[in-house]
C-alpha cells in the first residue's frame, strides 16, 4: 500500500517489493546471497538462519502477535485429530522454513518426539495440495488464514491450531544495507510504521483486504482482531526465548548472544 500511494518515492526510495510463495527458507537463502537487502520473514526461521551463520540482522519487530499455524490434512485423510498425526509426515515447504520448525513446536505440544518426525518437501501451497491430495505427505502447516479458502472449498481439513509462543514477523536486513544504507534503512522503517500504526483505521480496511485476497470478509475481520502490529525492535527477551526454544527442539546448535541478532540504531 505505501509503495502503491508512492510513499517512499516521496522520500527518493524506489522500493520493490517481491513475493516468495517458497517461504522463510527460501528467503533466508535471498538474504545470505544478498538477492535483496530486506525482507519480512518469519522470527524463528530467520533466528536459526542467523545462529548458522546468516550476515542478517532483524531490525524491527512487524507483527506483534503470535502466527495461527492451522493443521491441515487432505479432506479425504482417514485423520480426525492432530493426536491422530502421530508419527506420520509433514509436507514442508523447505528446511528451516515455518512449517518445518513448527512441526516441531506442535510434536513437542503434543508429546511426540520430535527425533521421529518425517518431511516431504513441497516447496509452496499448491506442492502442499498435490502432497495432502496424492498422500505422498498426511499433514500441512500454513497460516490458518491464508489456508482457510482451501478448507472452505473442500480440498484440505483443518484439524487444530499451533500459534508461535512469540511476534510472529520481524524485519530482516542484509548486514551489507545496515552499514551501506543506514539512513535508508531508517526511512523505510519510518514509512512502514507510519502505516501500521493506522492500519486497521483505514475505511473499509476489511472490504479491500478481503477483495485482494479473495477472502471472506469475517475471515479479515477476525484476522485483524487478532493482528497487532509492532513499531519497535523486538526485545532481547524475546530472541532468548526463541533460541531456547530451537536448542531444545534441537534446532540450532549454538546460542547467539541477542546484539548479535537484533540490530540496535
């Protein structure tokens, strides 16, 4: 939307913007090959890219509030239940991607272990549809909205929910733009800001949303109801929590100490 209405062309930013229907894994690849300069991606995917050596930082926290990862099985799966997931596979649309880590974080909700867990990679939604509806994966984890039509049109099921035990999105940036264009950098985040702060006051907000994303208008109503944007950097707090989380899952190795994952101006 602000670069729709020339918000940081007013500023001499020519900012693109670009979908990665691949996921966090895919993005975390685009920052460590310095592909592009930022991106908002997932906290937990971009955290363990870090601790492995990702020259990124996060530079501000995005969406406050945690992510309702639904589970999803075919509509024909014999599954009721997530119990009933035990031990089977997850579709995943890349290693260190969210539905890849937050298998994790659902086996260890429901006390599974987590050494069992099995993953075909799908690479996006429509992989995910083929795998659910094929069998050659039994379960998929995206976010419950942007799922939801799939599950009203019949093709998947939604069993339950995991949400993130943390603020789901951060803005990443590559270390290169944090020390080269600092300046820039403090411009976009400002227009960003400027923008979320008065998001959910914008007329008709739900309408719009819900025509570009063809989406029911009570799904963008509770969604927005539930979504709370985030103007500042995220707190050491936090980045420890996630670690913790990722060296008991067994996800990382290593623990960073937290300067060295957010950047601080």
């Amino acid at each position: 939307m602000a670069i729709e209405e020339g918000a940081f062309e007013e500023r001499g930013i020519d900012l693109q913007w670009a979908e990665v229907p691949e996921g966090t894994g895919r993005m975390c690849q685009m920052l460590r090959s310095e592909e592009t300069d930022l991106a908002i991606i997932l906290t937990e995917g971009l955290v363990k890219s870090i601790t492995e050596g990702n020259p990124s930082k996060i530079v501000q926290e995005y969406i406050s509030t945690p992510l309702q990862w639904g589970i999803h099985v075919g509509a024909k799966s014999n599954y009721q239940t997530i119990a009933d997931l035990k031990g089977t596979k997850a579709a995943i649309s890349r290693l260190g991607s969210g539905s890849h880590l937050m298998a994790f974080v659902n086996a260890q909700n429901e006390g599974w272990s987590t050494d069992t867990l099995k993953f075909e990679i799908i690479n996006n939604l429509d992989g995910a549809v083929d795998a659910l509806t094929e069998s050659t994966a039994d379960y998929f984890m995206w976010e419950h909205f942007t799922t939801k039509p799939l599950v009203d049109n019949g093709i998947f099921r939604r069993l339950g929910d995991c949400p993130t035990p943390w603020p789901c999105f951060v803005v990443a940036a590559t270390q290169k733009f944090i020390t080269t264009e600092q300046d820039t950098l403090k411009h976009i985040l400002e227009v960003i800001n400027n923008y979320t702060l008065e998001f959910k006051q914008i007329p008709s907000i739900d309408r719009t949303l819900a025509n570009r994303y063809q989406q029911q208008l009570q799904d963008i109503q509770e969604w927005l109801k539930i979504t709370r944007w985030g103007q500042q950097q995220m707190s050491f707090q936090v980045i420890d929590r996630v670690q913790d989380t990722l060296i008991n899952l067994k996800l990382i190795n290593k623990k960073l100490k937290s300067e060295e994952i957010l950047q601080s101006f």
